[in-house]
DNA sequence: GTAAGATGTGACCCTGCGGTCATGTGACCA
DNA sequence: TGGTCACATGACCGCAGGGTCACATCTTAC
C-alpha cells in the first residue's frame, strides 16, 4: 500500500504518477522497469516516490488494484445470476468484457501480459495470490454445472477444459488485438461469436449441429 | 554466431559452457541472465567469454538453433507426406512431438516460455525473424487443405483457427507438464487425445459424432 | 631455443539500478 | 516570531550488470 503522503497528493498529480508508472510497467515489465525512469517522467524527485510508495513492488500492486477495480466495472449484468444463463452465454460474457477491458486499456493488457510471461518471477506469486486463486476453480464450478444441465458432454476432463478455457481467453484477445482490430467494436462480438460455436461443436467437418453458433 | 576460438575447444568444455548457459537462461530470461554467473559456474575467464562469443546475444541465439536443431529430430515420420494423413492425424503428430520435446528438453522449453512472454523485448524479435515465419502459414496452409477435403468445416475463420491451433499447442504443453506429469509418458497421448476430440467436436452435448476421438 | 600466434585471465571501466538521508522549504499554529 | 510538521529534493551509497584490455600462458613450427 502507498503512504499517507500519496495519498494526500493533488488528484493530478497522483494521476500524473499513476499514468507514467502504467506506461513504464506496459513497456519494461516488473524488473526492467526503471524508477529513475518513472520518476523523470514525472517530474518528482526521487526522494518524494520513496515518500510515496515503500518501494517498486509497493507500487505495482498498487496499479495492479486499480485495474482489477477497473476491471469488475466491464463485468456483464448477466454474470449476477450465473444460474439462469447457460455455459456459453456466461462465457460469452465473460470474453466480452475480458476483451473490452484490453481493447480500452491496452496498458493494463500488457501489463497483464508482461505479469503472465514472467510466471517464475517472484512478483508473480506476489500478484497472484491476491487474485488468481478463483480464476480455475470459477471454470470448474461453470463446467460441473453445465455438465449437471445437459449443456456440455459429460466425458471432458474438467480440469483440464477449465484450465483450457481460461487460458484460450488471452489468446482471443491476442488474436483480437493483433489481427483483427485495436479497438472494441462490432468485429469483437464476431470473434468471440466464431470462437464460442467452435468451443460447442468443435471444427471437424461431420457434425449436424454446427454453424448454429455463427449468425454472420 | 559464436567465434572459431569457440568451436576450436574440446568438446566437453563447450558442451558444459552451453548447458550451464541453457540452466541460467532457463531459469532468469534473457535480460536478467548473467554473463557473470554463467562463467563462474563454467569456470571460465569472463575475458574467455568474449573471445568465445561476440556478446550475450551471440550465445542466447546459438542456443536456439542447437535447440531447433534437436527439436527437428522429435518430429513424426508421417509429417514427411503431410498430403497422405488427415488434418487431426497430423496436428495429434505436430502436438506429440511438440510435448515430447518440451518434457525430453525441459530446459529448453522454459526458455522458449520465457521467450514468448516476452515478445516487445528486442531479442523476441530477432529470435522470431529466425524461426517463426513459416509457424502460421504452415497452419493456414493445413486447414485450407483440411477443408477442400472435406475434413474441416468450410464456415470457420482459416486465419483465427490457424493462430488458435498454433498458440494452443503451448497451453496443452503447459497443461500437461503443470497438472498431468512432469514426463512423456501414456497420460500424455490420452491428454492430446482428449484436446483432439475437443477440437474436432467441441464440448457442446448435442453432437452425435462426439466421443469418437477418445478411445481411453 | 625461440619466435609467433592463438588462448586464457581477471582487474577494471562505465553505466544504471534500487534505495537512503541530510537538508531545504513552506504552511500552519501559538 | 518562532516552532513544528508534512513534504520535497537530489547528491549519494553499494552493488551488479555487460563489456574491455593489457598481460600471462600455452602451442606450434622452424
């Protein structure tokens, strides 16, 4: 946690701070970057940043709270009552903000990137046990159930299309961002449409049921 | 590429220069990797270092080509007539020795993770414009195949199945050597199995082909 | 034996890092 | 006016990094 003193700062100022530092984290990654960098930018001494923050790791945890704040805000209305829709639509959902959150603030995004890269870096462990724990068990709980209604084959490896399916959200919106568009529009619904009836029917060509999925 | 004084030593003094090299890289990444370290731990001269190689760059990229070297070796006879096999006959076989590899070279594999993690830094770029443009095409050429064959829907997105085929191979890897096992071993064809009939079915419930993939 | 060339060596250079601290400054209160 | 307290400052510290270089030591050839 930043000190009193930070806190204390003139609003512009903090968001002064706060940008640079985002910058620096999106361009350098956790060890690279530079305070001296971050202080320059910003145009306060160096001196005053370890009046504001313990230290670097004080800092990014801080910026990492922000965006995960920042980030229940895109969370779909849907997702409240998880019981009443199915597995799709709350993945859908799901995407959807995950994708938007990126596409509008592509820093943070990096940051993220950067953070997921870096899984053997002792900062990781420091982030992720603030906010990793439930991310697996949450697509276990989403399968099981699913499995219970009907709505997915009941043979899967749990386990293993959890971890799958949280982890093919990155590469959607890596692909989303690296191919197809920077920003969150029209074209972001269809990639997530084209990703969700490949999750139910799969791409093998002999299955009645496919192309339900796509309506483009 | 690393200087002729390199190559004119024994060959047990470089083999142990390069694995001592392979164990720092795979355990620091490219920035945070030592010079320092790594002649200490061969004990060698840091002056010994720079006649063997031009910097540490030199060396991190002739790592990779021995490691692209050794990978080709995994690779399945059947890829040698890709036009003879289906489409999931012949990604089971890219995903095999893909695995095989990573479990066999686990040391490599981490610096490949660690390398892919990091692609804004500079040296992704100069390892990728080695190796990698070939990786997508390779894929999109395959499902375009797959698909005037009949084996692979014609409706899906050729350029995004291609990125999510090619990216998911890592996940799987990642999957299996987390939470399966730390060795190539029978799990390891169940687990690609299973992602095999996931590719080609889905999970979706209504799919009367489904199951058909997975004979465990 | 000795000259020449290839190899080996580690002290040393510069740079930038995260982090500290003595000192300065200005607002507020008595 | 003087004291106090929160905040600002940048020179400075120790350290580790990559990279260099003058010199020592081996190998080979005549």
């Amino acid at each position: 946690m930043p000190k009193d003193t930070f806190f204390n700062l003139p609003e512009d100022k903090r968001t002064l701070i706060c940008d640079v530092a985002i910058h620096e984290f999106a361009e350098y990654s956790f060890d690279r970057a530079s305070i001296n960098r971050i202080v320059a930018k910003s145009g306060i001494a160096k001196g005053s940043f370890y009046q504001y923050f313990e230290d670097k790791q004080d800092l990014f945890l801080y910026l990492m709270q922000l965006a995960a704040e920042k980030k229940v805000n895109y969370l779909s209305p849907l997702m409240h009552n998880p019981d009443q829709h199915d597995i799709f639509t709350l993945i859908r959902e799901i995407y959807k903000s995950a994708i938007q959150f990126a596409a509008e603030n592509p820093e943070y995004a990096e940051i993220s990137k950067k953070l997921l890269a870096n899984k053997g870096a002792p900062i990781y462990r420091e982030v992720m046990a603030d906010s990793f724990p439930s991310a697996y068990m949450f697509f276990e709980t989403l399968l099981e159930n699913a499995i219970a209604r009907g709505e997915v084959r009941a043979d899967i490896d749990v386990k293993m299309f959890a971890y799958m399916i949280a982890s093919m959200n990155t590469l959607v919106i890596e692909y989303y961002t690296k191919y197809v568009a920077q920003h969150y529009d029209k074209k972001m619904l269809e990639t997530i449409e084209k990703f969700l009836d490949f999750l139910k029917y799969g791409i093998g060509e002999n299955n009645s049921e496919s192309q339900k999925g796509v309506k483009l």
